[in-house]
C-alpha cells in the first residue's frame, strides 16, 4: 500500500528510491514492486539495468468486494481493510500536526461528513463527479515541472457507502 500510494504521489520511482522514502529494504521494495506489476498495479517506467522505475498504472484503484469466489472476496476485503487503516493512520498524522501548520492550510484542509440520501445510482454517479473534479491535478504526481509555487502533496480520501443503520439506531 505503501509503494502504490509514493508511486501515486512522487511519481515514478527505482526501488532504491522507494526503500529510501518509505523506509523499507531495497530487496524488498524491488520484490514488492514486481508483486504490484503481476497484478497490474505497477509497471516498468523505462530505465536500463538495475535502475529500472515503476509507476502507478492508474491513480485510483477500484477493487470489486464481490468478485466471485471466497478466496478473491476475501483478499480484497484484506487490501480494504489495509488502505482504511492507512488512510486513518494518514488522518491522524495531520490531526497532530495541524496545530503546528500555517493558517491557509489549516482553513484550507477539509474534514467533516456529511449524510445524504441516495440511490445507487447516484452514489455511482457522485464518485464519478468526485473523480471528475481531481482529474485537472493528477498529473502534477508524475511531473512536479506541473506543480504551481507552493504546491503541496494533499491526501483527497473519498469515502462514500450506505449507512448500516442498527436497530437501535432506526428506533
């Protein structure tokens, strides 16, 4: 999860780069990468010899919880499970450190939530308006000449499903 997310955000990197920034082995960072590859995750940025860089192949990953078979279902309830810890621990970070950041990007970060009344089809077509509005910023990862003066890495999570209301709860 780590290496998805510094490929996402940093842009193409050698696994040296990688066990560097994220403060892991370079075997494993290399094995790790090629593991990201077999499952279309990662692939090969170009390079000659052992410096060779992998990117991200895409900037959104969507795994399907109901894919079929209880072996598939299962790991993609695993990897769910591993992004959600790591987006709160990412959350967490930042509600420690705020308080030490500048005005303009502590009025500018954004949490909250907010409950709305849905069909599945507009849940669907709310995630698509989502990914709509990030797409004009997604090439600055790979190409920081993009990046406008100031520019910061910002983590957008996007968290929208139905409320699992218990009976307590629906009265």
């Amino acid at each position: 999860m780590a290496l998805v997310a510094l490929l996402r955000r940093d842009g193409p990197q050698t696994a040296t780069q990688a066990a560097a920034a994220i403060g892991e082995s370079v075997a494993s960072c290399s094995f790790h990468l090629r593991q990201l590859a077999k499952y279309g995750l990662a692939e090969e940025a170009g390079g000659r010899g052992r410096e060779k860089p992998w990117r991200a192949t895409a900037m959104f990953t969507d795994l399907d919880p109901a894919a079929g078979d209880p072996v598939t279902t299962a790991a993609v309830q695993a990897v769910a499970l591993a992004a959600a810890e790591q987006y709160f621990e990412l959350m967490a970070r930042w509600v420690q450190a705020q308080p030490a950041e500048p005005d303009e990007w502590r009025e500018a970060a954004q949490f909250g939530d907010t409950m709305v009344h849905l069909t599945a089809a507009e849940l669907a077509g709310l995630g698509g308006r989502l990914r709509d509005l990030l797409e004009p910023y997604l090439d600055r990862s790979g190409d920081p000449s993009r990046r406008p003066a100031g520019a910061r890495p910002v983590t957008v999570l996007t968290m929208a499903f139905p409320a699992l209301i218990t009976a307590r709860e629906a009265g």
